[in-house]
C-alpha cells in the first residue's frame, strides 16, 4: 500500500504539527500542549513530483517522529493512531509534550 506525501500533511498538521516549507523540503515539527515547538520531534519530506512516500523515507520518518516501528506510522497516517495515543507515546519515552 502506498502512501501520499498529502494524506501524511494531513494527518501530521491535524495531530500537533506545524508544517513550515523552506527551500525544497517541508518540515514537520511536533507542538507541545501550549503550542511550543518540540525540536526532538520532528521530520521532513521533500517537494519533489513524486507524491508517494517511499518506504526508505518512511523508515527515516518513523524514527525522526518516535515511533516504535512502521506500521505505527502508518497507522497515524491512515488515521487510527490518534494525537492523544501519540502524545501518550512521547511522554513514555519522557518527551514533555
């Protein structure tokens, strides 16, 4: 299953990122619950024409976000891992967010 550069913006921004672009990439980077970036949480996606997300760069992203493996990506992408599931995440790995 592929998944699209713009389903993972979507999810992402709806889950307590920021999307800022600059130059050829755009960034993601996590807010805390008052809205103050998290620069250990993060990760970025290029603007180039492909709009599928590879799976190199969906094992780079998993760990840039924390995510214990893939497929929990993928499933914050795909909508049943909800912000609060990913914020309980974080504060297990003592992310104070």
């Amino acid at each position: 299953m592929s998944l699209k550069k713009r389903d993972f913006s979507k999810a992402a921004v709806s889950k307590g990122f920021i999307e800022i672009k600059s130059g050829n990439h755009i960034f993601y980077r996590f807010t805390d619950s008052e809205g103050r970036i998290c620069d250990r949480v993060h990760t970025k996606i290029s603007h180039g024409s492909a709009s599928d997300l590879s799976n190199d760069l969906l094992a780079k992203m998993y760990k840039q976000m924390k995510f214990n493996s893939k497929s929990d990506l993928e499933s914050f992408i795909q909508c049943p891992f909800t912000e609060e599931m990913y914020r309980k995440l974080l504060r297990s790995k003592d992310y104070d967010v």
